[in-house]
C-alpha cells in the first residue's frame, strides 16, 4: 500500500477577501450542487487500489460555505472507495462567519479532525478592512463550540502586515489568538497580489515598511516560542507533535491527489513523477465530469512529467522553507547523488553568509536556514534553482 495525501478544492466564498488571490469565488446553488456532484464523481473515477489516505485536507475556498450534507457525503465517498490509515489527519478550513454548533458537530461526526479556523485580525475594523466576513465575536463563537464539540486539533490562521495595521495592533492580535491555545498558528505577512481590490487600490494604502515586517516577525517568533509553540516552517507553528501532517507532504515532496477545480497532484510510478493540475474552471469541470467522462484525463491539465533537474530544485527550495531542513541522507537516497556534489558551492557560501546553518557530517549532514536566512528566504531558494 502506498501511503497518498489528498486535497480537496472549494472553490466558494460568500465574498472575495481584498487581499485574495486564491482561485475562489461567490457561486449559486445550481452551480454548487453541479460542482459537489462532479466531486464525488472525480472520487468514485479514481484509482484507489494499493492506496491509503494519510491525510485529507478540504480547503478553499470556505469549504464550509456548503452545507454539511455535502460534507458528509463526500467524506462517505472516500471511505466508501479508499482506504484510511487509522490515524489519519482530516483537515477541513471554517471561515467563522458559516459555521454554527449544529454544522461544526456534523463535521465532527463525519471524521474531521482539525479544524484551520481563518481568524486573521482580532480587531473588527481591520477584519472589514480586509473584507473579512465575519467579527472577531464569531471567531470566539466558532471556537469555542469547536473545543465544546471535543475538536483537539485547531489552527487559527492570522494575517500581519495588514494595510494601516499598527505593531501593537498586530501584537494584541497574536496576544489574542494564542490566548485561545490553539495547537497551531499559522501567520502570513500580507503580500499584494495582481488581480486584488488591495492592488487595485494600492496607491491610496499605507503598507508597513520592510523594517516593520522584519520586526513583526521576530517578536511573532519570539512571542510564539515563549508561549511553547515551536516554529516548524516559516510561517507556521505548533505544539510539539501538531504539525500539519498534510502541508508537510507538499514540503517534504510526498505524493498527492487533488480533487476539485484548480487543485494540483504529485504523483510518483517508480522513477516517473507527474505532477498536473484540475483544470481551472469550475463551470467546465461540472460540466467536462457531468458528462460522464470515460476517464479524468478530460480535466487535468498542465501535465507534466518532473526532470530529475526539476525534482533536485523542488528538494531544495521545498525543504529549505521547514525549519529542521533537508539532510544529505534523504537527497542521497532520491538522487543517487551526494548534496555536496551538486550544491556544495552554494551551501557553503549561504553558510558563511549567516543565512544557512549544518548539523552533523557525511550523509548525517542537514542543512537548514538561520532566522537570518528565513528572513530573505525568496532569494535564499532562488540561488538552488540549478539552470
Ligand atoms: S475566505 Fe479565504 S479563500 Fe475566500 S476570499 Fe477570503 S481569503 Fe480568499
């Protein structure tokens, strides 16, 4: 049996956030309903055997803007035709303004369990800023029936840097939302994407400087550390054991199906390892997997097939954003090839930089980034790209 993680695509929100360019948008019931149907679809259509689900992540979107019949039906449906492992990590991402008591038991019942609550500010006037939904009231509303309901697995999702957002203003948020002792904190820096309200309207907004950030960081490193979170990748952190097992597999180059409108599959048969995309268009999707396709080729796109060049890159700039690194050990194994051999170069210059650190010798070696390092980690990975 070969060990598989799977995501899950909604593709829905009740509005879209300013800052968001994630493939996500308001829809009808019609479409919903054409769109859940074409999901279970895609899952009855897959190859299962010889597979086991590690873990399951259903992400958006706001998965939680269907109702939860369709919830527990598609979770029926992979149990129906694969098998789980026993301790499998079932995510599911709530936004607090969908979600009451009677929808987040139903998830519970049906096998979630972790919940990534999206919080992202404490304060309401940077949540409406943001064009967030919700209030911080629904969040505490939202979290509280889910450690009531017996949820012992919760990520609350924050956003600094936010447009105006003062440091002390960031600081209560992350002082706030710790309070809640969540298992898992993750916390993004704001960037302006194309194609946002933000960007559209960026010359009227006041973005904090580099300075700011660079110090935002460090006090959301140290805040975090003392209150015994420990920081696993650059913008996540959990209590010792509540890493998200199913982000790890992406970092750590696992494979992976994904099911649903824009969702990305990593897939490995012995020394071949395929990566494609579902294509990127919901109505098309109902409509290419309502038909009745004869297989899932009519939806997948952007196929293609890594280079060992390719997957020498992705080990790299991949494992580098986890902060226990990539051992010689590991690339040895996948590469047949010693790490010195093909990036000695630049590990010993990141390391006389300050900006890499190394543990250990010969194939016990493990490379990893300072907090220097994390700081400018885009150029830091960019200099592993070997063309
Ligand atoms: S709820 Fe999440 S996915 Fe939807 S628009 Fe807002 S940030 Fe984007």
């Amino acid at each position: 049996m070969k060990e598989v993680s799977v995501y899950v695509h909604i593709p829905f929100c009740i509005q879209k956030c300013y800052y968001c360019d994630f493939f996500s948008a308001p829809a009808d019931d019609q479409l919903k309903r054409d769109y859940m149907s074409a999901l279970l679809r895609q899952i009855e259509m897959t190859e299962w055997d010889n597979r086991i689900i590690k873990s399951l992540f259903i992400g958006g979107g706001t998965p939680s803007v269907l109702p939860s019949f369709f919830i527990e039906e598609m979770t029926g449906r992979f149990r129906e035709k694969a098998k789980f492992a026993p301790d499998c990590e079932i995510s599911m991402e709530v936004n607090p303004g969908t979600v009451d008591r009677e929808k987040l038991s139903r998830y519970f019942v049906c096998g979630i369990n972790r919940l990534s609550i999206g919080l992202q500010s404490a304060d309401d006037r940077e949540l409406k800023a943001l064009g967030r939904i919700h209030t911080f009231s629904e969040f505490v509303d939202a979290f509280e029936a889910a450690r009531m309901i017996g949820f012992w697995n919760l990520n609350i999702d924050l956003i600094s840097s936010i447009p105006g957002q003062s440091p002390e203003s960031f600081q209560r948020t992350l002082r706030t939302a710790a309070g809640f002792l969540p298992e898992h904190l993750s916390v993004y820096s704001l960037i302006l994407e194309e194609g946002t309200e933000f960007y559209r309207r960026r010359n009227e907004l006041v973005f904090p400087d580099e300075d700011t950030v660079v110090k935002t960081d460090e006090f959301t490193r140290e805040y975090l550390r003392e209150k015994g979170y420990v920081r696993y990748e650059i913008s996540n952190y959990a209590r010792e054991g509540r890493a998200c097992r199913h982000n790890c597999v992406y970092w750590q180059r696992g494979t992976y199906l994904g099911f649903g409108a824009g969702a990305a599959s990593l897939i490995e048969d012995g020394d071949i390892h395929k990566r494609y995309t579902i294509l990127r268009d919901v109505k098309e999707y109902a409509r290419r997997m309502l038909a009745g396709p004869e297989n899932l080729q009519c939806v997948m796109t952007d196929i293609q097939q890594l280079s060992r060049r390719e997957r020498m890159e992705e080990f790299m700039y991949l494992g580098l954003r986890m902060t226990d690194g990539v051992s010689a050990e590991h690339f040895l194994h996948d590469f047949g090839i010693p790490i010195r051999e093909v990036y000695g170069g630049i590990l010993d210059e990141m390391t006389v930089k300050g900006l890499m650190d190394v543990e250990g010798g010969g194939e016990q070696e493990r490379f990893f980034l300072t907090e220097r390092g994390f700081d400018v980690s885009n150029v830091v990975m960019a200099q592993f790209l070997l063309t």
